[in-house]
C-alpha cells in the first residue's frame, strides 16, 4: 500500500520548503517484507507498506529537514525489525532534487545512500 505524505502546517516549520527529496527503499533482503516505513523521531515520514524481494519503491517529496539518523522499520516472515540508519556524514548538508536510498539488507542492516535526479545511472543501480 503506498501512502501520500502530505504536508502540513506544523511538518513544514522550519523547513521553508527549500528541502525538497524524496525518500527511496531497496529490498536487498532475499524475502517479502511489510510495514515498510521510515521514522524521523515519532514521525513516520514514508511507508511504501509492502515491498516484494528486490523490489524498490519511493515516496516523496519530503519538505522536512533531514535529520541525522532515521528509523527504518519492516517486517519480514513475521518477524518486526527496526534500524537506526546514519544520514549525518552521508546525506550532503542541503541536500535537495534527490533521494535519500534506504537499502534493506539480507544481514538486517541498512544503509543509506543520497543520490541526485541527474545521476540516472547512479539511480538505476542503487543497491547494486
């Protein structure tokens, strides 16, 4: 189930609109998964929902400030998992026109990558 963020009055304080990207899930785990979502503090951001083996799927446009650690959650053969993945010192300060990659991992780890639209290539292979 894919879920529309839309903003509103009290997600956009402070953001200006200036930062505007979107927000992208790799399934690099092997398996289905559900509750897909990422968190920034107590607010759930994106949740692409389900998410089929290899599967990707993005969200956006996120007008919030990026904060230096997300939560990213899933669930996988009924099993819940939750992970604080780093995006201080991976995300570009201001980044924008873009999207933040939350790439799941067979090891339950995952990692962020920040791509920009223009980098097609780039965009087409994350996870690879």
């Amino acid at each position: 189930m894919l879920r529309a963020f839309w903003p509103t009055r009290k997600t956009c304080a402070g953001s200006l609109g200036k930062q505007n990207y979107s927000l992208g899930f790799v399934n690099k785990t092997g398996h289905d998964l559900v509750a897909v979502s990422a968190n920034y503090g107590k607010e759930e951001v994106a949740a692409p929902g389900r998410l089929v083996r290899a599967g990707r799927a993005t969200e956006g446009p996120v007008p919030l400030p990026i904060p230096s650690v997300a939560e990213v959650r899933w669930e996988e053969n009924g099993i819940r998992h939750s992970v604080n993945v780093k995006l201080e010192g991976v995300v570009p300060k201001g980044f924008t026109r873009g999207t933040i990659y939350f790439i799941l991992k067979a090891d339950g780890t995952v990692d962020a990558k920040a791509i920009k639209r223009e980098d097609i290539d780039a965009n087409v292979h994350v996870g690879e």
